[in-house]
C-alpha cells in the first residue's frame, strides 16, 4: 500500500472524528423523552427563574433572579406567546426582555426581543428546546454580539432546567445554568 495514500485516508478520518465529536446534541434524539415540553403549557401564567453566570474556568461570575409573566394567543391560525421577562442581578442591577414566540410549523420556533440580533430560532422535541441566537450583551458600557445555544429540558409540570454556552467568533465565553420554577 502507498503510504502517502495511507497517511491521507488516515487523517481524513481523523478530521471526520473530531468533527462528529464536535457537533453536540441534536433536539431530536430527545424526541422520545417524557414529559413533553409544550412550551405554550409551561411557559403561560407566572415563572420563577433562578441563574449564575459561570466564564470560561466555570467561576461565578453573577447570581440573579428572574421572574416572567407569560401569556400565549392565537394570531392568523399560529400560537403567539409573549414572555415578560424582568431580571435582578447580584450586582445590583436590573434588565427588562421582553420575548414574542412564534410556532411557525409543529416543533419549530422564532423568537424576537429588542436585544436579539435578527431572529432567534427554537426547535423542540420531547422535553428538550434548543434556542439558538445573537444576543446584544452590554458590558462595562460597551454592547457586544453573543452567540448563545441554549437548552432548556422539561423535568416535570413546574421545573425546567436550561443550559446556555456563550460564545463570540466561535470562542466560549462562559455558561448561564438556569432553573424556571411555575408557580
């Protein structure tokens, strides 16, 4: 056998790998999952919502509380939910969103917000929703363009869990943990 063609196979399955490696979860393979997270059900009525910020070593960098008002109705045959959002940092500051969650077609959403960049887009399968967007974060009176992926897993009819990876040119930044409680 050639080496040279050896060594080239070789690599490209190597490349192959760490690209599957790299790829994560797909929302799908949680299709099977129960209970089924129907996010016009959970998120409708009063949300309480308990977070940290944690950077790249995994050190807290922010606690903070939020509490969101949610309510959903139907606009030219499609579920509409708005999801009032009002936050309370450790550090004493305070930050209002205000989301509008569009079903688009079964397990597919959009959501909008004043400090979303374009559109945010969801899908859902079985317990798991997966958000992904650009969020237009201020720090230290400098606004900059995060990239989140965040997953929200369904755990029973009151407590969802979320994970959200932040990231900017493709470099993690740190991780919000999330816990939503319904009342």
């Amino acid at each position: 056998m050639n080496i040279s063609l050896f060594l080239k196979s070789l690599a490209t399955m190597i490349c192959a790998l760490v690209m599957l490696g790299c790829s994560g979860p797909q929302v799908q393979q949680y299709a099977n999952e129960k209970p089924v997270l129907d996010l016009s059900e959970y998120f409708s009525g009063t949300i309480d919502a308990y977070g940290i910020f944690t950077d790249r070593s995994g050190a807290v960098k922010k606690r903070f509380t939020v509490l969101i008002k949610a309510d959903w109705k139907v606009v030219d045959g499609k579920k509409v939910g708005t999801l009032d959002e009002s936050f309370d940092y450790s550090d004493g500051t305070k930050q209002k969103r205000i989301w509008t969650l569009t079903e688009q077609s079964p397990g597919k959403y959009i959501g909008k917000a004043d400090d979303v960049i374009g559109v945010a887009q969801g899908d859902l399968a079985g317990n798991a929703l997966n958000w992904t967007y650009t969020l237009a974060l201020p720090v230290d009176g400098t606004v900059y363009h995060v990239q989140f992926n965040d997953w929200m897993y369904l755990i029973n009819s009151k407590v969802m869990l979320n994970k959200a990876k932040m990231s900017k040119f493709g470099i993690e930044l740190g991780e919000v943990t999330l816990s939503f409680y319904k009342r």
